[in-house]
C-alpha cells in the first residue's frame, strides 16, 4: 500500500512538472505567458504602407497577446495608435525643419502631402483613445478574475490595460492634430504667397 502511494506521489509529482516547465495550464502557477507580436506602419495603415522604410517611419511596435478575443484586440488597436502617432511625430518635425527653407511649389507641395497624410490617419483615433480609455478598467477587472492564478501573466495585462498610460498617448495624439492643422495653414499660406508663374 504504501509503496503504490509512493508511486502515485511520484506521477502527480512528475506531472505538475512537467505542466510547470511547458507553461501548460494547472502547472504550480503557471499557465500561459504573453505572445509577443510586432506591428509595422503598413500593417497599422493600409494607406501608410509607402512610407515604410522612409525616415518618417517608426520603427515597428512591439505589443502582447495572450489568447483572450477581447484583450488582444485591444493590445492591437493600442499597438496601432502608438505607431501611428510617431509617424505623425516624425512629419511634424520634419515639416518644421524644412518649412522656413521651402521656396518652391515641389516642396511645399511634398510637405503639404505628408500633412494630409498624417492628418486623416491620425484624426480617428481621437475617438479610439476615448473608447480605449473607456474600456480598459472593466476589461482588467475581467482578466484580474481569470488570470489570478498567474501573477506574471497578470503583470504583463496591467501595464497594457494603464489608463494613465493610454491617456497620455491620446493626449499626445490631440496635440498633434493641432500642430498638423496650424502646419497646413502655414502651408497653405505660403504656397498663395508664391509668384504666379
């Protein structure tokens, strides 16, 4: 008797290590980790796909999945909104750099173009950054009672779901709306001030 416990202890034993080490679930607190995926500005944009590989490209974003429908859309459309918003970052800059030296109509015309570009990609998602914000605290509640057997898992859900975190990236988009808009009238104005040919 006591030695067919001791082989039962030994399988269940044998088995919660194993579960543990392949991050199956009923490991000794493991379960499944993040998915780590990467998210570049075509993939983001369809229609921002030709400025890839241009010095107006950020680099690709790195965002999480972990298996759950409602959660891995979010990490996605967050993803979006960062790698948006840094291109939009990088046309602003670049426009300031080289309004005041612009003389000709090409050029203006090619900021002119990046602006637009910029503009109509970014402006949506003012309003996803207020439905982000909205939903993040009831979707963490959520995952809190799914995941409390995974505190790392858990940890990684958190810092994607931190609504000081998507505020200030919606915040940041707000501000570049402005300063795309203040641009093209700059724009705009330049371009009516150029000699008729």
């Amino acid at each position: 008797m006591r030695k067919t416990l001791l082989i039962v202890l030994a399988l269940v034993l044998l088995a919660a290590g194993t579960a543990l080490a392949f991050g199956l679930p009923g490991g000794l607190g493991g379960g499944p980790s993040a998915k780590k995926n990467t998210l570049t500005l075509g993939q983001a944009n369809a229609g921002l796909k030709p400025y890839e590989g241009s010095a107006l490209a950020p680099a690709a974003v790195e965002y999480i999945t972990i298996g759950d429908a409602d959660f891995d859309d979010f990490s996605l459309r967050l993803a979006k909104m960062q790698i948006i918003s840094g291109f939009a970052a990088r046309v602003v800059d670049d426009a300031n750099a080289k309004l005041d030296a612009a003389q000709t109509k090409e050029e203006l015309t090619k900021l002119q173009e990046n602006i637009t570009v910029a503009t109509n990609a970014l402006q949506p998602l003012v309003a996803e950054g207020a439905a982000l914000i909205a939903k993040a605290p009831q979707l963490l509640t959520n995952l809190k009672s799914k995941l409390t057997s995974n505190p790392m898992l858990l940890a990684d859900v958190t810092k994607v779901l931190d609504v000081d975190k998507i505020k200030a990236i919606a915040e940041h988009i707000s501000k570049l709306v402005t300063d795309l808009t203040a641009l093209a009238g700059k724009i705009k104005d330049k371009l009516a001030a150029l000699p008729v040919p």
